[in-house]
C-alpha cells in the first residue's frame, strides 16, 4: 500500500543516504493544494510565503520523521479601537415646582 499524503502536508526524513557534509541531514517532500497555491498566489506578493508547523512523529515501524503542515502566513488583527460608551445621561433637575 502506498501512503498518500493529505494536501498542504509533507514528511521530513533523516537522509540514509548522506555521505558528506554537503548533503542534506533531512529529506522529504510536500503536496500543497492548488487552491492553496492560487489563493497565495491572487494576494499578489511575490515570492509566495506559506506558514509552516512541524511536529516530530514516529512510524509504526519505530522510524523518526518530521510531520509538516503548510498554510496561509499567520497575520494578526490589528484591535479595533473600543466603542466609546455612551454618555451617562444627565439627572433630571426635581420637578416638585411643575404644576402639572
């Protein structure tokens, strides 16, 4: 059976292969979604940047690997200024002098 990865995941694995310095420790792929990539895309800023998240994980079979997930970049709400209360209401002068 093949493992599918989800869309806007990826896998980083120790490089097995690694013979010098040069090479990568880690290596590993990523499937990001076309609507990710066209909504990225349509903000217009180039080049495209994507937030990553990473947990390390462990396969059934005991091997250590890097768990990723890509998404939009995080960008925070600047607060709202507060709505300003109403003005408490002035007091009614007394009325006991009103003849009516």
């Amino acid at each position: 059976m093949t493992f599918i990865p989800k869309p806007n995941t990826g896998s980083l694995w120790q490089n097995d292969k690694k013979t010098d310095d040069k090479h990568p420790d880690m290596r590993g792929e990523a499937v990001i979604s076309k609507q990710l990539m066209v909504d990225l895309i349509s903000k217009g800023e180039d080049p495209v940047k994507f937030a990553v998240a990473a947990w390390n994980r462990t396969t059934i079979n005991g091997r250590d690997y890097v768990s990723l997930t890509f998404s939009e970049p995080f960008i925070p709400q600047k607060k709202a200024d507060p709505e300003p209360t109403p003005k408490q209401q002035a007091m009614p002068e007394d009325d006991e002098d009103v003849p009516f």
